[in-house]
C-alpha cells in the first residue's frame, strides 16, 4: 500500500510517501519534501496565519509533483492519500485537507484525515532505531508539551501535560526577550552554547509537584525579570549565560518529569517527538540518565523533528493496518483546529 501523506498545519508544507508492506511494523519511506516558511516569517517575528495559508497553496502541488518522481511512482500509483486534519491554524489545515479530498475523488482513493501529534509520537519508527510498544512518549511540538503512555497505535493515556505555556513556548518567548531572531528555540540552543547554565538560578516549575504536569510560564517571568535587571546593555556574556540558564531550567523539567514518568508506569521505553526533541542538551541528558539506569531512549531522525509530511504519511498508514475502516470516499473534509490526541 502507498500512502501519500499531506502535512500543513502551520509554517511547513510537507509532502511524503510511504509504503506499508506486510510483516512489517512500521511502514518504509520512499521519498518526502519539506518546504520552511522560516524567511517569509521572520519580518514579523513569528507565522502570520494568513501568510502561512497562501504559500502552502503556492507550494503543495509542486511539493508534490517531486515526491511522486523521487518516489519513483505516479499519482495513480497512490492507494491513499493522507492528511493532517488538526490541531493547527485552521486556513493552513484547510489547505492540506482541501488538496487531499480534491485528490481522493479525481483519482477514486480513499483519503484518512491524521492528529498532527500522533504524526510526530509515531515518527522515530521512521529511525534507524524505531521503538517497541509500549512506550511512553515525550511530546514537545510547539504549543504542546504532553506525557503519554503508548500501548500501541491508537492507544493512548495522557499521564501529564502543561498547564500553561508549553516547552517550545518557553524557548521562542525567552529568545524574543533575549533579543534574538524567530524561530526563537533554535537561537537560544544555539546561544546557550557559549553560556553558563548555572550562571543564574532560575525556576524550575513544578519540579518536584508529584505529578507529571508541566508549567513553563513562571519561567518565561523569571527570564524576563532577569532582563530587565540586566537592562538594554546587557553583554553578549550576560546574554549566553541566561540563554544557558533558560535551556538548563526547561531541559532538568523535561529530564525530571520524563523520567518520573517511566518509573511510574514501569516501562523502559521512551520516545522524545517534536521540535524541542532535537535539542542537543535533552538528547544528551536523556541518554546518560537512561544509559544508568538501563533504559531506551528513541527520536526520529534530526530532519523529521519538524513538521514534514512523511510523519503523516507514516501515522495514517500505521492506523490503517489496525483500522481500514478509517479510510472513506464522501470527501466531505472538516479541519480540527483544536483536538485532543486521546479523542483521536
């Protein structure tokens, strides 16, 4: 089975395609293509929805023509076409979601709306390490930061989540009041490279609460009190030292919450999905603290850390080896701005 997978939730417009062969667990990928919107973005200091809506019109289709011929295959050749129903900005959604119907009838092929989530928590079985079931998953893209214990696709209990800014928040919001560029998180990892992370002592929010939630909105005040303190000409020093600092606080909560959550639930298998999941200081701390205690830690691969289309390609395609009755031909799309990922 081919799938053609469609992502567009917000600032990336990603095409893909996979091929779900039997006796294997995960399907394999033949091709994808991502196009960023990062440049057309960074004049305003973070996505314009409207904007972002227009340039995935401009882009799908030419993304999708290359996939096809790097693939190897025709579109007739596709046996379903996926695409990313929600949550995300509701006019990018509908571009995706639009394209892939308009596909499903011209073609008569059954079309399967994916949770933008499940896409990035299924995503390192795209590895070169892919994980087992069960597992608990990590879940750090944009405004979600979530804990989830996963028995198997579809099978999904939320063991904790923010309940205010998420992780990847915390990094862009503290970049911006650090001065730095859009996207934020990957300025400030960048930037804390050549700082102290205990040169100044910042929250650690619900750090030792006894459950698995997170909170990273006190830690967004705490930087930018720090700012202020420091005033408009705080040093370049000054500056990676509280970029340091901000990373250290938000990694020793994810490291902290993440571990907590394995020993609650008793497994020895975690996946780390999403944006912040590439970040080098939580990949780093995860493994020495797994590599002790004799546990797994899995990621995708570095380039299917964002937003890309083969996550989607690859979730529908795993959904429809256990549910093919998810598959359907009335076309009639809808988009989920806002949707709960156990609900899914």
């Amino acid at each position: 089975m081919l799938v053609l997978g469609i992502e567009s939730s917000c600032d990336e417009t990603g095409v893909a395609v996979v091929r779900a062969e039997a006796g294997r667990v995960a399907p394999r990928l033949l091709a994808h293509a991502l196009h960023s919107q990062i440049d057309m973005h960074q004049a305003y200091g973070g996505v314009v929805p409207e904007l972002a809506s227009r340039d995935h019109i401009r882009r799908v289709l030419p993304l999708t023509r290359q996939v096809l011929a790097e693939a190897g295959c025709r579109l007739d050749d596709i046996d379903t076409i996926a695409y990313t129903r929600g949550p995300g900005l509701a006019g990018a959604l509908l571009v995706g979601a639009g394209l892939a119907c308009a596909l499903g009838m011209a073609l008569d092929r059954p079309v399967v709306g994916v949770h933008h989530l499940e896409g990035h928590l299924l995503s390192p079985f795209l590895s070169a390490d892919p994980p087992e079931f069960p597992f608990v998953a990590l879940l750090v893209s944009g405004g979600h930061t979530q804990l989830m214990r996963v028995d198997d696709v579809g099978c999904y209990t939320l063991l904790g989540e923010t309940i205010d800014d998420a992780a990847g928040e915390a990094f862009d919001k503290s970049a911006k009041l650090l001065g730095l560029g859009y996207p934020g998180g990957p300025a400030l990892a960048r930037l804390a490279e050549h700082g102290h992370p205990e040169a100044f002592a910042l929250p650690r929010p619900l750090l030792h609460s006894g459950n698995l939630d997170f909170s990273f909105a006190g830690l967004k005040t705490a930087v930018w009190t720090q700012v202020r303190k420091l005033g408009p000409s705080m040093s370049d020093p000054d500056r990676a030292n509280l970029a340091a600092s901000t990373q250290a606080a938000i990694v020793d909560v994810l490291v902290h919450k993440s571990l907590a959550a394995l020993q609650q639930t008793g497994l020895r298998r975690l996946v780390v999905a999403g944006g912040v999941g590439a970040n080098r200081r939580l990949r780093e701390r995860l493994n020495a603290q797994a590599q002790r205690r004799g546990w797994r830690v899995h990621y995708p691969e570095l380039h299917l850390c964002t937003d890309n289309g083969a996550m989607i390609a690859l979730a529908a395609a795993m959904r429809l080896q256990r549910e093919p009755e998810r598959a359907r031909r009335d076309y009639a799309f809808d988009v989920a701005p806002r949707w709960d990922l156990a609900s899914a």
